[in-house]
C-alpha cells in the first residue's frame, strides 16, 4: 500500500484548541483520516503547552511547532504528517485488563501485594517470604512485561533471594536459594456441587441432626448437604468462601470424617466473620451449627480438628501445614477486636486453643469454661451444653468467658488466695523467722524471697555472725541451707559451725583456753547436723565461678533438698566478667535483680555480703547494693578498749523495706571468740554500754 501523502494538518482536523493548562485535545478526523473510531477522541499531550504528532519512520519531524499565545487559547502551526494516527481497538484493551487482573491475582495467591504496579514499570513492595527482615523494607523488586504474559519479581535481601515468575496462561515457578529448589506453588483443585455429587439432606438426616437439636433452617442457611459414599449417604459439611465452594468435609453417622482432597483449608462459616468484630472459634462443624442455634453466627469450626499436644514453638508461615487455614484468612481474623475460644474440654482442645492463641495474639482472646453435664462429668463442647443444658446455658458461656491468661500479666483476683493465707497466716512465716537474739528481733527477722545485703570492715566478723544465724534458723525452725562460701575450707567452715552448734571448741588450743574441746560423739552428733542442715556450692575448677552457674546449683539445691535459705559468701569471690559497653554499676543491677528473682521465685532466703566500710553506700562497685537489697545490715566490732568491751558487736540495721519484719536500728551482741557464739547482753550490762 503507498503511503499516504503528506498533508498540514488543518487539512486533517476541522479544528483544534488546546485549553491553558489542560493535557488533552478534542480531535475530529476527517473522512480521509483512517482511524476507526468515534468522531472524537482525547490524546495526552507529551510535551507541556503543544502538540506533536511524529511520524513511525522519522524520530523526529524537520517542522517545528510555533505556539501562537492568545488569552486562554493556544494553536499550533502546520505540521506535516508522513502517517496517519492509529488508535487501539476498545476490544484489544478490555482483553489487556482481563489479563492484568488475571496476573495480579495470581501474584496475590503467592503473597504479593501488586498495589499501583504499572506493565513494563519495576515497582517494589514487601516481601511475603521475608517481610523485608528487622527494617521491614520493601525489598521485593516486582516487574509485569508490557504484554500482560509474563510477572517476574526477586527479593534483593542477601538472607532471602525469593524470586520467581508466573505467566498468564497460568504456570508459576518460585524459586529460593536457601532451599535450593523450586518452591512447589500448590493449585487447588476447584469442585462444585455438581461435580461432588451433591444433594439436599433427606429426612432421616434431618432427623438426626434434629436429635442434636440442629433445626432445618440451620441447617439449610449453612448449606449441610449429603451425598451417596460407598453404598450408604454420609453428612457434607460445605466450606465456602464469598458463597463458592471450597472444599468439602464428609461425617458418617459413625463419627467418621474425610475430606475432598487438594482443596484449600479455610474456616467452616468463613462468610459469617467477614464483618464481625467479635469471633468464636469452635472446633467441630456441629459446634458451629450449636452456636447458631444459641444465637450466634459469628462463628466458625477449625478444619482440621485439634492437636494432640501444644508445639515447642510456632513455625514460620509457609511451614505452619496444620495451621495454614489460619494464614489463609488471615485478614479475617485481623479486623476482630475479640475472639473467643470454645475448643472442646479435653486437654487436645485446650492444645487447640493455646495453639490459636499463640496465632492471633492472646491480648485479645477469651476462653470458656464448659459447665457440668451431670454431678460427674463436664460438657465437653458447645453441642453438649446444647443438648442437656439448651441455648441459654450455651448463651451463658459465651457470656462468662474469661480473658486468656498472658504470662507476666495479672489482676489481684489471680492471687486472692495468696492474699487470704497471709492474712490469716497460714503460710507460717508472714512476720519472719526471728534471728534468735531478743535484741535484734525488734529491728531484723529473717523473711523468705528476700534478699539481704551484710557488709563491715575486713574481719569484723560478718562470716562468724551470719554462721551463728544459720545455727539459731536452723535450731529453732529446721531450715536447711546452700553455701557458696569461696574463701573458706570447708574442713574450716565446718569446724565453725560445729562449735557453735555444740558450744565447744574443735580443739585444744590456744584460743579455747581451758574450755574442754569436743569429744568424738559429739563431733559424730555435729557431722549428721551438718550433713543434714547445710548443702555446698563448690567450684573444683581453677576458674572464678559465675553468679548464673551458682544460681542453677542453688535452684537444684532448693528442688531436691528443700533448702529455705542461700548464702554467697563473699561477693568478690565470683567471676564478674562483663561486657565491654556494660559499666560496673550496670553489671551490680543486673546481678542483684537476677538474685531477687531467684529468692523470689523459690521463696528462699538470701544472704550476700561484701567487704569494706560501714556505711551501706560506701559498698565497692555501687550504690546499688544498698538500693536494690530488701534490708541491709553493717556488722562493727569494737578494737579499741578505751571505747568498750572489745567482745562487743555492733549490729547496725540500716534498711528493711517491709516494715512487718523489722525497722531501723542498731543491736549489740556479745561475741564468744572460743565457740564462735554471739549472745545477747544483759540489760544492765547494755545499759552501761549505751
């Protein structure tokens, strides 16, 4: 065909007008124009204030456009036109949108979201196999060719490298380096009533379900079908989705179920939440139609059943297979503000429950509790209360749920019986043990999960004093202990406590004087207390231990002994390593924190002391000694005969942050250097002292 003559283009328009400022013109082609469409038609203008019109051979046309300014109108010169302007056919265009949104959906399936993604444009957006890591980026490069046949897209993040493409026609290849292999991207086979064989529920059916006081229009709003399996008609629970069918679950009146194979799993009732603020989740097609029954059709059945026990921990999404109904609807579930639990009672429904929980967020789940069948049993799921109990006591458990308990978050309900038995006092230490010296007992008494910080100049005889509270605790209550005592030999240790336990000294020498040592029985008698009394922490290897191993043999110890007090003697005895960016304050904080919480959790006693001077705030490494401890105790022993009896011991309380056990204050104590006992003084001789 020759080509068309050149002609200027007023000869092809009958006129033309651009609008200041507009991106359009109104063209009306000619008889000679071959463009079939209607008379009139908009282009978009690529340059800014003029038209263009380019020939298909020449790149650019030796004529350029002159703009004749008026006041609001503007026109352009004669331009030579080497072709005519063909336009595209209206039907070319809707099969293009067709096979756009064929594609997106497509992508969709697969998790990408394609949003404002333009053909023959790269766009990015989030990556479902790796949700763009910690930065939540959109690390997902995605690319739809100009002809609508071909999507590609690849995650550029190092630790994901998902990338793959899916054609129109419907094939769909992912591909992850980590796995090495294709990712399988499962097709559902698509069913229909028809195919499926199915038929409304005959009468005996009917009959049965009414049996578990199910009625016909529940059943017939939920679509229950039947159909003919192996020579006798079993029940079709329908799973639809916006009103398609899905899949298909089969119940023969025996209790047996099977399902259609390779059909997505979704919820049972899935079209009843799509707008429901409030969800229950049940565990059975027939607690489903139970809860409708009751007045509830926000409610849907798990497909699957329940688990026999609850997971370690919760995989990722792609490998959640019993749980991938719950991704599936996902955004479902993520429009409620609450969601209420009524698994089946017996503990693979509590696993269920735990398990979904785990999913949506337990912030925002309740669960029931199953009311009494009988003076025997429990119901064990919501078509049991409807069937002994009817649809108001179903109503009511719905009603009565219970917040699902978060670990760490609690009300004072979660502990009243914690708080009766300390009023009434049955636990048995609710004011403390007391230390066994009438003098001290006013100010300091021994309260279990405490922590108490003791500290004195060097050889004061802190170590000797809490040795002789252990003896009086143990006398007098039959506490056992753990030592984690570092500096001292244990054949020295147990020598020090002996004589304090049988008030004689170990030996004969210098420093009892002319008081008889020990005898054999005795010592025999004091080895069977010791064994039975105190446990030891003992660190064989040359290097320091540090306070995480000390505390798992203390809760060893706590568990098979049943020891009630625990004391580290001394602090700078242990390996304080810590990190580079971490200040030695820092460290203290963290290391007592871990403490209180160990004595906390196993309601024992913990002594810790530290060498330097009297004052608590003076303690080496920080003041947090004094601020983190429940009490604080300075032990002083007069040197200087001048000031006093050189016997004395000076008990100084400077903290106690429960006042039932005690308060502020100082004691005296007389200290017996041959059995390493302390006494109380007289009240005269404590007279003359004060």
């Amino acid at each position: 065909m020759p080509p068309l003559p050149c002609r200027p283009l007023h000869n092809l328009l009958h006129f033309s007008f651009l609008m200041g400022g507009s991106k359009h013109l109104a063209v009306r082609c000619s008889a000679a124009a071959a463009v079939p469409v209607s008379p009139y038609r908009l282009l978009h203008l690529h340059t800014r204030r003029g038209l263009l019109f380019q020939s298909a051979r020449s790149p650019s046309s030796k004529y350029r456009p002159i703009y004749l300014k008026s006041a609001r109108f503007f026109s352009v010169s004669p331009v030579m036109l080497s072709k005519a302007v063909h336009l595209p056919k209206l039907d070319d265009k809707m099969i293009d949108t067709e096979r756009l949104v064929k594609l997106k959906l497509k992508l969709e399936e697969l998790g990408i979201k394609c949003g404002s993604c333009q053909p023959g444009q790269y766009s990015h957006t989030t990556c479902p196999q790796c949700k763009g890591g910690l930065s939540e980026e959109k690390s997902l490069s995605l690319f739809i060719r100009e002809d609508l046949q071909l999507a590609m897209w690849s995650c550029f993040r190092a630790k994901c490298g998902w990338r793959g493409v899916a054609k129109a026609s419907g094939e769909m290849k992912a591909y992850n380096p980590g796995a090495n292999q294709p990712l399988q991207v499962k097709e559902y086979r698509k069913i229909s009533e028809r195919d499926l064989q199915l038929e409304p529920l005959c009468e005996e059916l009917v009959a049965y379900f009414s049996e578990r006081m199910i009625s016909a229009e529940t059943l017939r709003r939920n679509a229950v079908l039947q159909r003919k399996y192996n020579n006798q008609i079993v029940i079709a629970f329908t799973y639809r989705r916006n009103g398609a069918l899905v899949g298909c679950k089969y119940r023969a009146v025996s209790k047996e179920f099977w399902q259609e194979r390779d059909t997505e799993k979704i919820f049972y009732g899935l079209d009843d939440i799509k707008q429901a603020n409030d969800i229950i989740i049940v565990e059975g097609e027939m607690d489903k139609l139970s809860m409708e029954e009751a007045g509830y059709r926000n409610c849907v059945s798990v497909p699957d059943g329940a688990p026999a026990k609850i997971s370690e921990d919760i995989p990722v999404e792609k490998e959640d297979k019993k749980f991938q109904y719950m991704w599936t609807c996902k955004e479902y579930l993520e429009k409620a503000s609450r969601i209420i639990l009524a698994t089946d009672a017996d503990p693979p429904g509590q696993a269920l429950a735990e398990e979904i929980a785990r999913r949506v967020g337990k912030e925002r789940c309740w669960r029931v509790k199953w009311p009494e069948k009988n003076s025997t049993d429990v119901c064990k799921d919501a078509n049991e209360v409807l069937m002994y109990l009817g649809p108001d006591a179903l109503r009511k458990v719905i009603e009565t749920a219970e917040l699902c308990p978060i670990r760490g978050l609690f009300t004072f309900s979660d502990f009243f019986h914690e708080i009766d038995a300390y009023y009434h006092r049955s636990c048995g230490f609710e004011l403390g043990v007391p230390t066994g010296w009438k003098a001290l007992d006013e100010l300091y008494n021994v309260m279990p999960g405490e922590l108490t910080v003791i500290t004195g100049v060097p050889n004061s005889g802190k170590s000797e004093w809490i040795d002789a509270l252990l003896c009086n605790i143990s006398e007098s209550h039959g506490w056992k202990f753990v030592l984690c005592s570092m500096e001292n030999k244990v054949r020295e240790h147990a020598r020090k406590l002996l004589e304090k336990h049988v008030k004689k000294p170990f030996f004969n020498a210098r420093y009892g004087g002319s008081v008889e040592r020990m005898s054999v029985e005795e010592l025999e008698q004091g080895k069977k207390w010791l064994n039975d009394t105190f446990h030891l922490i003992r660190c064989e290897d040359d290097c320091l231990p540090s306070i995480k191993w000390v505390l798992t043999l203390a809760k060893a110890a706590v568990m098979r002994y049943g020891v009630r007090g625990f004391v580290i003697d001394p602090y700078n005895e242990l390996d304080h390593q810590r990190p580079a960016n971490q200040t030695e304050t820092e460290y203290v904080s963290q290391m007592l924190t871990m403490i209180k919480r160990f004595a906390q959790h196993h309601s024992c006693h913990l002594q810790h002391w530290k060498g330097g001077p009297p004052n608590m705030y003076d303690i080496s490494g920080s003041a947090h000694f004094i601020n983190k401890c429940d009490n604080g105790i300075v032990i002083h022993r007069n040197r200087d005969e001048n000031a006093g009896p050189l016997d004395r011991v000076q008990v100084c309380v400077r903290k106690v942050r429960n006042k039932v056990i005690g308060n502020i204050g100082e004691a005296f104590l007389s200290y017996n250097r041959v059995t390493g006992e302390f006494m109380d003084i007289d009240d005269k001789d404590l007279e003359n002292l004060t």
